[in-house]
C-alpha cells in the first residue's frame, strides 16, 4: 500500500491546461479559480508560458466553474 501526499495546489489545474502555464500561475502564486479572479484575461496573457491554447482551455474551465476573469 502506498501514501501519497496530496498537494491541492500543486493539483491545481492539472489536465486542464499545459505545464508551461501551469507553472506560469504558480510562479505569481494563482493556485485557486479565486485568485484567478483577481486577474484580467490580458494580464495572464503576458506571463510567459502562457498562449492562446491555454487561455482557451483555462476560460472554459472557468465557465463551467462559474469564475470569470476580472475585467480589464
């Protein structure tokens, strides 16, 4: 039998969008759709790592979860 440590931010977003951006969110510290409330769509454009693919995947996620980006 083995223990694994669950790590909920580390889970945060996992099969939703790519490593890159992934890391991206983690690197300015948005582990939870509330922090990523707290953002604009442009100003998660601009983290490195971050494109088109991923903005697309990550707003419906956030449409199904009922978040949506601060506006600009």
């Amino acid at each position: 039998m083995y223990a694994f440590n669950y790590d909920s931010e580390a889970a945060f977003l996992h099969g939703v969008i790519a490593i890159p951006a992934r890391r991206a969110l983690e690197k300015e510290k948005i582990n939870s759709l509330e922090k990523l409330s707290d953002y604009s769509e442009k100003e998660i454009m601009q983290l490195h790592g971050f494109g088109k693919n991923a903005m697309m995947k990550l707003k419906n996620y956030m449409k199904e979860n009922q978040v949506c980006f601060k506006e600009a």
